[in-house]
C-alpha cells in the first residue's frame, strides 16, 4: 500500500447507532436534531466519525455518549454501509449497529453542543433523516425482527425480567403481527430461553402476572 497515493487520502468512517425501545406497544428509535452542517437542523441516527485513535466500539459509544449524555448501552454491528456519496464531506464508511433498550432506564440530553434536539420517535411518524440513515434504519428494522427471532436481544430491554403480556406486545409491534396468547406463552417458554421467577407484577393495571427472565449463556435459537 502506498500510503501518498491520493487516492488512499480524504476518507474516514462513520459510527452509526440505530437504538431502538417499545413504549406502551410502540416501536421507536432515538433520533437526534443536527445543530451543525453538513443537514443542519435535520434529525438523524446518532452517530459521529471515527477518531484514528480509538476502536470502533469505543468510538460508537463516545458518540452517544457525547450527543445524547446515554452510556453503557449494548450495541451489535448488524451492517457496513460504503456508498462513495453516502456523505457530502468525504468518503464516509458507516458502520452501523443496534441495540434496544428500556426507555425509563436511559435518559437523555435533549440538547448537547453538537445537537439541538432529541427524542423517541415511533417508526410510524418520521422525519426526513440525514445522510442515508433512512435507509440504515430500514436495514435495522430488519435485522431487529430477525434478532428478536432469533437470539436472546430482547433481554436488554427488560434486564430485569418482564410479564407475558408485556413482552408479547413487543414482539408483535416490532414484528407487525398480533399472536394469540396462549399459543405465545406456550412457544416462548418451549424455547427454553426463559424461565419462571418468584416474583409477579401488574401490567397495564390488571390482575398481578408472573415475571420471567432471560436465561445466561443461551445459544441463537427459532423464537417465532
């Protein structure tokens, strides 16, 4: 590689973060307001460049932190997004990741000195995004309703145990589909992902209903 090779020079990577929480049965993702150009005044992901000194996590998660005041969230890398225009600065690789979380255990800033705004927006009731964060999002809706099928993600949102009716209507609102409750219950538990707790709770103010947890050290497995 010949590093004075022009054609090597004036790129950098973007760190993208598609964060996501259900709220009273509502699918939304956090989006934050630009207070700068390039799209000022737009809403985007948030998300930042890439410092050359720093990992990427790392770098992803100095962003959040720096434009929403949010730390210690999971993220997971789901896509690579390398347009040669994707940014109007430079050429911008994005590297864009996932998480979702509980909204009551995470608050925000609403304005930082790089952003003037931020919020939960449902996915039904956008703004036009900067960049090609439209599009991201649309490959992160995706990748959730796979994940959620798939693997244990949704234990970050209820970290510390959920109902059954609770998390049957995050699965329907992320996937876009009602399931029957009994028929839920029984395909959930036979995953062997999760497990009974002593504890109950009441959901949406009716008769208390047991808490279950998601068990440690689960490997990928069908869900729905």
């Amino acid at each position: 590689m010949d590093v004075l090779n022009p054609r090597y020079q004036n790129q950098g990577i973007h760190v993208i973060s598609a964060i996501f929480t259900v709220d009273k049965g509502v699918t939304k993702v956090l989006i934050i307001r630009r207070k700068y150009d390039p799209y000022q005044g737009m809403w985007s992901l948030v998300s930042g460049s890439l410092y050359n000194d720093e990992e990427v996590l790392d770098g992803l998660k100095r962003e959040v932190k720096e434009k929403t005041g949010i730390e210690n969230i999971h993220l997971e890398l789901f896509d690579v997004f390398g347009a040669v225009d994707r940014s109007p600065a430079m050429r911008m690789v994005g590297l864009a990741y996932l998480g979702i979380v509980d909204k009551e255990k995470y608050h925000f800033l609403k304005e930082t000195m790089k952003t003037s705004d931020a919020d939960w927006v449902s996915l039904d009731h956008l703004p036009p995004l900067a960049f090609d964060h439209a599009l991201i999002l649309e490959k992160a809706k995706e990748v959730l309703s796979v994940r959620i099928r798939k693997t244990d993600i949704l234990k970050h949102l209820y970290p510390n145990g959920f109902t059954m009716p609770e998390i049957q209507k995050v699965y329907e609102s992320i996937l876009k589909k009602t399931f029957d409750r009994r028929n839920f219950r029984k395909k959930l538990l036979s995953t062997g992902m999760i497990e009974e707790t002593s504890r109950v709770e009441k959901f949406d103010g009716k008769k208390p209903a047991k808490i279950y947890i998601f068990k440690e050290n689960m490997e990928d497995r069908d869900v729905f």
